[in-house]
C-alpha cells in the first residue's frame, strides 16, 4: 500500500503491474476497503494491466474528514490520484456507492475514460432505494456500526456464501468494525442530501459502458441500472446469476471474466454499446461469456411460454 | 488506526485471558478517557445555554460516568503498582490536554468559542477512536462481564457520537472551517497517539 498527498488530505491506494500498461481502476462500495481488490489486482496484473485501487476519502486508510465529506470530492480526488500516478487514461470500475463516484467522474473527466463499468449501483435514488439508505442512516447512527454489519452481510451476499464462510465472517466483521469509522461513513451518507438524480445527464457519458447487476439484487435493484443501460447510449447490461448485491465479492471469477470481455472488446474495437441486455454465464470459463435476454428483462419470473393447458387451468 | 496493533493486542489477550493486569490496564485507560471528557462537559454546564445542547451535553457526561462507574465494578484490580505508574504515562497526555487546552472553557470570548471546539473535539477523538471491542478474545465467554461492560461502553460511544458530530459541524463558526478543521485534526491526532501506546502496551506481555 502506498499513500498519496492530494491537497491536504490523504489517500491510501495500491498500484499493481507495468508501467504504461493499459490502467483499471477500481472504486470502492461504502463499507469496502482496497484490500478487497487484491484478487482483481493480481488477476489483471497478470494479463497485462496495470491496476489501481484505492480507498475513497473516508474509507479505509485513507483520511477521513470529520466535518464533511461532499459527493463532488470523489472525483476531484480520482483525477488528483491519476495524475500522481501518471496515468492520463484508465477503464473505471465501481461499485455501489463507487458507482455514484465513477459516473461523477465520467461526467466530469469523461475524456479520461477508456470505459466505465458500472456494478450494483445507481444514477438516481429510486424511492425504495431512498428508504433503504435511511434505514441503514439510522441504524448507523442510532445502534452503531456492528449493527450496520450485521444488517449488510445478509442484504448483500447469498445464504449460500453465508453458510459457506460462516467461520470467517466475524474475522470478517472485526476487520470492517477496525478499517470503518462510524463517523466517516456517516459523513459519506449524509452526503447524499445534497444528491441531485444523475438520470437526466447521463446522456453525457458517451465512452463504452458495462452494467452489471447481480439477479437478486434488492438494495440496487433491476429499475437502477436499467434505467443507466436507457440513458447511456454506449451501454450494455449484463445481469449476473444467482447474484446479490456483492458479488463482486462473492462471484469474483465470472466479474473478472465480465471485465475483462469488456476491456478486450474496447481496445480492440469490437465493442458494440447498443443498449441490449444480456446475461452472464455461470461457467467463468464459458464461451462465450454471455448471451442474449430473452423476455422481459425486468421481471423476476423466468419468462417463458405457458402451455394452454396450464393457462387453462389457471383461469378456471 | 494500524490493524496490527488490535491484532497484536488480541492476541496477547488470548495467551493470558482478561486478567486483572490486562484488565486494569484497559480500565485505567477507558476511565481517562471517560473522565477527560466528563470533566470538559462538566466545565461546559457553566455555559451561559440551557437549550437542547445543554441536555444533550449533560447526559453525556452522566452517562460517562455511569460508565467509569460500570467499568470499576466489574473490573478485577491488579496488584502490581508498576501496572498504575506505567498507566499515569499512557494516559497523561489525555489530561494534559485538558490542563492545557480546555480550561478556559466558559470564556465567552473568541478564545474561549476555540476552547468550547476543541472541548468538543477532544470528546468526538476519544469517542470515535478508542475502540477495545476487537482486542476481545475470539470464542470467548459472551457474558464475560467485563467484555460484556466493553461492549455496552462501545454501542453507546457511538450515540453519544452523535452530539460531537453535530456540534463540530454546527457550533462556534465564528471559527474560521480551516481553523476548526485544524482542532479536530490536532485533537483526532493526540487521542489516537495516546491510543496506539495504549494497545502497543496492552500487547506487551
């Protein structure tokens, strides 16, 4: 881990792989800390890239500014850590709240990006994101910061990696409780009261874009991100199996496959931002990586053609 | 804070278990720090307010003291002086602080507003950064009634967070923000240097 000056504050980042090699970054969700990349970071490192994550003001062991944090700092503060590492251009992958920080980012710096991935995130705080956001404000600031662990592993990771890794979960916890201070992250979601929907400016964003949702996302739920793959005209949606909230976490070999398809098709100008959604394969090591939707991408139910007996019967 | 000084301090606590040295040294500490704090809010009831602030402030320092109250009981007291001299270094500079920086407290001049600040700075350092929960051995007894008295002070530093919080981003902006940007830097240093001591001795055997 390597600490950058960037004006009077402090960010903590790690930079794997050659110099001049194509640059990813990744970009934190709330509670995550840059460690949470290594895997990526060496996985990229190896095929060539060079790999930047870092932990958001607030995060980890960056600074962490008591009496505010605003959402416009996150930005600024990426285009400050590119320039300390030299880097002119990178592909920008985020996740959750990072994804707030990466869209900001394109609009502000678009001329900066290779491309954009967008994981489990939002442009606008639809209605139940807006009272899911409150609830976990509050049991933040009214029961604490185990509280908040406690209710995030279950909304974002599946009852089969809970079961999985239940030895290592408070191992788990007690490093998030050590790397998270209550007050850092409380000032990172009250900076959501000055949010304005990014929706009506996504437009803007005209450099190729990958979404991804996870198919059982419910905190950041399909409305979210297809409403990104509507506005982004150079944009694909890739919805992930079987996947939470986290998945990056969870299913981090078919997210690297996703990425990295993404990054290959980019730079070799195979990449084709027609708006399609599309759905990953369950096999990482599948060709190819995804295919196309059928249905109503929107529904939960699995579409498909009711036999006329069995509709039948249901209107009887 | 460096993770390796919880690790380290942790797993000292699992060779030797809470006791009565590590357990008067943890109680020595998290009672400067309750009573520093209790100390400024006691100063800060002179104030010339009785509004909502001053409620919010009152129950914070009897709570504070209801938890250096909690932590006395439970705690099983070494017998070791050396563990109480070595104490009065490590904590010293949580009460040269307030001998040096808060005692003016009720002064209402532009140097007493910067002295209320830093009061209330000095309170979010020591609320938000010193942490024993993670030094609590893994699998031991959950009804341990001092990691059980560690964990009530924990939960409840964070709501009483919650007025510091307040108050740095609301109070005395008479100050200049760089200026009381500048005290809670300085006083968010000074309690976690005093903290990493504290840990680093505690890993000590």
């Amino acid at each position: 881990m390597t600490t950058a000056k960037i004006g009077k504050h402090e960010i903590n980042f790690s930079l794997e792989g050659d110099a001049g090699a194509p640059l990813i970054t990744f970009v934190n969700g709330l509670t995550q800390s840059v460690g949470l990349w290594t895997a990526y970071s060496k996985h990229f490192a190896e095929r060539g890239y060079r790999v930047l994550a870092y932990d958001m003001l607030g995060q980890g062991r960056s600074s962490k500014p008591v009496l505010s944090i605003a959402l416009e700092d996150h930005p600024r503060t990426l285009a400050a850590l590119l320039d300390h590492i030299g880097a002119e251009r990178t592909f920008l992958a985020a996740i959750s709240f990072g994804g707030i920080v990466a869209i900001d980012f394109a609009l502000a710096h678009g001329a900066r990006l290779d491309g954009l991935v967008l994981m489990s995130t939002f442009a606008d705080l639809t209605p139940q994101l807006e009272f899911l956001g409150a609830a976990l404000y509050e049991g933040l600031t009214q029961v604490g910061l185990p509280y908040l662990q406690s209710l995030l592993y279950p909304m974002n990771l599946s009852g089969a990696w809970i079961a999985a890794n239940r030895e290592r979960i408070p191992e788990m916890r007690r490093a998030g409780y050590i790397g998270n201070d209550l007050y850092a992250l409380q000032n990172l979601m009250e900076s959501f009261v000055t949010f304005t929907p990014r929706g009506p400016r996504l437009h803007e964003v005209a450099c190729p874009t990958l979404i991804l949702n996870g198919e059982y996302d419910f905190f950041t739920p399909r409305e979210c991100h297809d409403l990104m793959r509507r506005e982004m005209r150079n944009s694909r949606l890739v919805l992930v199996q079987r996947a939470y909230h986290a998945f990056t976490l969870e299913m981090p070999a078919i997210t690297m496959r996703q990425i990295e398809h993404f990054v290959v098709s980019v730079r070799e100008g195979r990449w084709r931002g027609d708006q399609s959604v599309w759905v990953a394969a369950e096999d990482p090591e599948a060709e190819p990586p995804a295919y196309r939707a059928l249905g109503d991408h929107m529904r939960a139910i699995p579409p498909f053609e009711v036999p006329a007996e069995a509709a039948g019967k249901a209107v009887r | 804070m460096n993770p390796d000084l919880f690790d380290a301090a942790r797993r000292r606590l699992e060779r030797s278990g809470f006791d009565p040295d590590a357990q008067t040294k943890i109680a020595l500490f998290l009672n400067a720090a309750k009573t520093s704090n209790a100390t400024f809010l006691g100063a800060a009831q002179l104030l010339p307010v009785g509004d909502l602030v001053m409620q919010f402030l009152q129950a914070q320092q009897f709570r504070e003291l209801e938890f250096v109250a909690l932590l006395s009981r439970v705690t099983r007291w070494s017998l070791d002086p050396l563990v109480y001299a070595a104490s009065g270094v490590i904590v010293a500079p949580l009460w040269s602080h307030w001998w040096g920086g808060t005692q003016g407290a009720t002064a209402a001049t532009p140097a007493g507003a910067e002295q209320v600040y830093a009061g209330l700075a000095f309170g979010h350092a020591l609320l938000a950064h010193v942490r024993l929960t993670p030094v609590i051995p893994a699998g031991g007894d959950p009804l341990d009634p001092f990691a059980v008295a560690l964990q009530r002070i924990e939960q409840e530093n964070g709501r009483m967070l919650q007025t510091q919080i307040r108050l740095l981003k609301e109070a005395c902006t008479e100050l200049p923000v760089e200026r009381r940007e500048a005290v809670v830097e300085e006083k968010s240093q000074l309690v976690e240097a005093a903290f990493a001591r504290f840990l680093a001795w505690l890993a000590a055997a």
